[in-house]
C-alpha cells in the first residue's frame, strides 16, 4: 500500500490547573511523525480513515515528563469541524498513563497562518480520568522548510524504518 507520513514539531507552554501540580506557566513541545499507511483510504471521504493519521513520536511536559515516547492520532477534520485534532498516550517515569488533546480551530481559509499553528490542548490523568494541564502550542515558522521536506511516500506501515 502506498501511503505517506511527515515530521511535525510544536512548542508552547502549559500550566497545571486546579492545584495539580507547580503553579506557573512551563514549557512543553512535542516532536511526531504522522501519516497514514494507506493514501487512497485517506483521500477517500467514504473510508473510515478519511484524513485520519498514525501519530508517534516524543512528549515533553515540564514537571511532568522529559521526551516520552508518545503515540496516537491526528485527525484532519476540515469538513466537519474545522479543526485539526491531535490525541497522543504517553506515560511518565513511573508508568502513569496520560492523554493530550489538542485542538488547532476555527480553520478557514483566510486565517489559515494563524489556525494551522496554534493550538489548544489538554492532559489528562488516564487513572484519575482528570484534566490536569492546560496548555497553548505553536507550531515554530521557522519549521515549515523542514515540515514539508519531511513529507515522503511510504510502502506499507508508516513507522516502518
């Protein structure tokens, strides 16, 4: 199958919320390969994985987790929501499981500099079923060579190597 992925980077900040952790604003980024093992399934609005992608890659969330690993989803959704959401599982040191949601909104063509690289998230404590962080990433401008050179059409699994 031919399918693709591309590298993506976003950098922001995030703070805890309701008195679950350090207060303060603390950095936090997230480094992923994304894409989907199947280009025509992606390109196809009758399919279930209609500009749904594989994500992978690396976490970090000051105070919380330095570079953990990291695996879930992006889904493109223009046509239903306007929006591009991301949902990535990760653990910390000690195997606790917690799940960032992030959300880049309110796409529209003529804003598409700022809603295609700001973007809303979450954490939640998976255990606790409690958002924990909130937190506002962007995707650097000075990426975007880097972002679409990493783009490249791949045989059958998207984190095949």
């Amino acid at each position: 199958m031919l399918g693709f992925k591309m590298n993506e980077i976003m950098v922001g900040a995030h703070h805890f919320i309701n008195g679950l952790g350090p207060e303060g604003e603390f950095p936090m980024e997230f480094s992923i390969t994304w894409g989907n093992r199947n280009l025509f399934k992606f390109l196809n609005p009758a399919s279930g994985e209609f500009f749904y992608n594989e994500a992978k890659g690396h976490i970090t969330v000051s105070n919380l987790v330095d570079k953990a690993d990291c695996e879930g989803s992006l889904s493109l959704l223009y046509f239903t929501e306007r929006k591009i959401r991301y949902v990535l599982d990760f653990k910390d040191d000690s195997g606790r499981p917690y799940r960032y949601i992030g959300e880049k909104v309110n796409i529209w063509p003529w804003n598409l500099h700022k809603s295609h690289v700001t973007c809303y998230g979450t954490i939640t404590d998976v255990e606790l079923n409690k958002i924990i962080s909130k937190s506002i990433l962007y995707f650097p401008y000075r990426e975007i060579v880097s972002f679409i050179l990493s783009t490249r059409l791949v045989w059958g699994s998207v984190f095949k190597y």
